[in-house]
C-alpha cells in the first residue's frame, strides 16, 4: 500500500483553492515584489501593509503545445525564395503536468499623501537650453561640469518654488529619473 505525499506545490495550490487561505500565499514582501514588477513603484512613496483580493482565480493543466512554423529565406538580392515549414512542440518536461492559476484581482498598497494645500502654481518652467550662461566658466571636467549644471538648474527651481529649500539633490534626482536621463 502506496502513501500519497504533499510537496509544496501542492500544498500552495490548496491554499489558492482555498478562499479564507489564500491571503496567506502572498506575504507582504511577496505582495510588494508582485506590485514592483508591475509599476515603477519607487516615485509613488508606496509602503506596506500590503494586501489582495481574489476576484477570480483558475487553474489548468498545462498540455504541450504543438505549432507550424512557416518561413523562407532568399539570399541577398537574390529572387529565388526557399521555403520551409516546421512542426514543434513544446511541452512540459517534468514527472508530473503542470497546473498553471490565473488570478485575477487587486493589489493594495498605501501611500502617504501630502496634507499641505497648494498655494500658487507656476506653469513657467526654466529655459534648460540656456542652463551654461548661469555658470561664469564650464568646467573642462564632465564631473565638475555636472556638479555645476545641477547648481544652475538647482538655483533657476528655486527662485519660483514656495519652499526652495525643497529643491534639494533629490528632487534633481527624480526629476532626471522621470525625464528619463542621467545628466543634466
């Protein structure tokens, strides 16, 4: 007489299956890798606890796959074409079929939201083409010069903002992040 055993696979399918355990499949860090692979987290000051909700989950089996692969080649300039067609299949390569869940649902996170009233908004932004007038000499140090271009771009934010003292190496920082760049 054969004893059925539980791996871990198992057991988390059970607990997905399960509604009042499948809060317990995704811890928090679980939960905050899965939103992170998802959005670009680190501008939105988003922070744990973190949660779930299931609206929906299925499971299948995994079956392999069979696919025609059609294509041709001709050589360069040539127009004589060559073509092919081939059958694959791709299947799952284990003692066991696999058995895949969707889970369909929401991800909870919190972030801290700002409890200050906008006072005045400025939609004037500093002319960045002109950024090298404000610096008395460019330095011939990429280095030097870039300390020196985040100062003049540091000191053209400051003269409209409501707290200059806010225009800091962080706020550069992001804003070179969000425009996608490295440099001023």
């Amino acid at each position: 007489m054969g004893s059925l055993g539980m791996d871990f696979e198992d057991a988390t399918l059970l607990q997905l299956a399960n509604a009042p355990t499948r809060r317990g499949v995704f811890d928090d860090l679980a939960l905050e890798h899965l939103l992170d692979a998802a959005y670009i987290t680190s501008d939105l000051g988003v922070e744990g606890p973190f949660d779930a909700t299931f609206d929906e989950i299925r499971f299948g089996s995994f079956a392999p796959t069979k696919v025609r692969i059609d294509g041709g080649w001709s050589g360069l300039g040539g127009t004589d074409r060559t073509e092919t067609q081939l059958d694959a299949a791709f299947g799952y390569f284990g003692p066991v079929p696999r058995v895949d869940a969707v889970w369909r649902g929401n991800l909870i996170a919190r972030a801290a939201v700002a409890l200050s009233t906008v006072q005045a908004v400025s939609p004037v932004w500093p002319d960045l083409n002109s950024l090298d007038d404000d610096i008395a000499a460019l330095p011939a140090d990429p280095a030097a010069l870039e300390l020196a271009r985040r100062e003049a771009l540091r000191a053209r934010l400051r003269v409209n903002a409501a707290a200059p003292d806010a225009v800091d190496d962080n706020l550069i920082d992001k804003l070179l992040r969000q425009a996608r760049v490295t440099t001023v």
